[in-house]
C-alpha cells in the first residue's frame, strides 16, 4: 500500500497495491498492521457501513462530538468526491478542508481522523461507498454542519443543486458549531 498525506497531514490518502489480468483485479482493502504502520497511529475499527446513493446526493457534513469516529473511506461503484473538515481548535490546521475524489477505478481510500467533519458528494449515476470507523454510530452525539457554509467554502465539484437528506439541509453554520479542543 501506498499511503501519502494530503495539504491536512493527518487526513491521508491510501492506495492499495492492485493486482489486474484479464480476468479482473485483486487487492487487499484492508490490513491493521500495514496500516497501523503507514499511518503512525493505533486505531482500531469497531464498524463498517456500507451506503448507495445517486448522482447529486451530498451527505454531509457529520461529525460525532462525542464519540468522535475515524473513518477509512473507499468507493467500490460510481465515483464520489469526499471532504474532510478539521474540527480540531488546537490544529494549525482548524477549519480548513481537503477533497479527493474517490471512486471504483482509482481504488483509493481516504484515512479521516476523529476531530474531523466528513462529507462526500455521487458524481457518477450512482455510488456504493464503504466505511470503516473507530467508534460506533451515536446519533444523540452526531452534528452536521452546513454543506454550503460560506467559512468553509467548500468546491464540491457540483454543476446543479445537490440532494440533501432533511439533516444536511439543516446543518449549522460552521461558526456556531460545536468543536473539538
């Protein structure tokens, strides 16, 4: 595996080795101690998602304020592109954002640390994205910032107004959000 870190030094990106033939592929998605040990962290994964949406649809951006999850995130149908916010106060890095796209034939995967707020947006007719998460999925501690927040900026790659869930059309201002120390 490959691993290089992006303009946020703690959210990396991940490339696995892919092994291809005429038959199709083969890769390993996932190793704890090679990761472990590219990562310079211990973290251990306690759940796996798996979601599907269409084209246009934005989830995001979540963060669990307590309970914080690290997420390994990869797309394994379509194409996404995937946001992580920094959320920690004491970065040198708070409130700034990376995006990489993530999709079937880039195989990447993105490694965002717990303080972080994670998005994504289906730029393909549809995706299937798969995550992996250091804590479990505590909705009473779960807050969604606004995908459109004018701090943050973000460039979602959009060329038409996204599909919001009823939460993400909601999301608060990144001003008045609740941070990590």
């Amino acid at each position: 595996m490959k691993m290089f870190r992006t303009a946020i030094p703690d959210v990396l990106v991940i490339e696995p080795l892919v092994y291809g033939d005429d038959r199709g592929f083969f890769l390993e998605s996932f190793n704890q101690r090679a990761f472990n040990e590219a990562s310079g962290t211990a973290h251990t994964f306690l759940q796996d998602n798996h979601s599907r949406s269409t084209r246009g649809v934005l989830r995001g951006l979540h963060y669990q304020i307590q309970q914080p999850q690290g997420k390994l995130v990869r797309v394994v149908r379509g194409t996404v592109f995937d946001v992580a916010v920094d959320l920690r106060k004491s970065s040198p890095t708070f409130g700034q954002w990376v995006g990489e796209e993530l999709s079937e034939r880039n195989h990447r995967q993105l490694w965002v640390p717990p303080g972080f707020a994670h998005g994504f947006v289906v730029l393909s007719d549809a995706a299937e994205f798969l995550y992996k998460t250091t804590d479990y999925y505590a909705p009473v501690h779960e807050r969604c910032i606004a995908w459109n927040d004018p701090v943050l900026a973000i460039d979602w790659k959009l060329d038409q107004a996204p599909t919001l869930s009823s939460k993400d059309a909601h999301g608060v201002h990144f001003e008045s959000a609740e941070v990590f120390p």
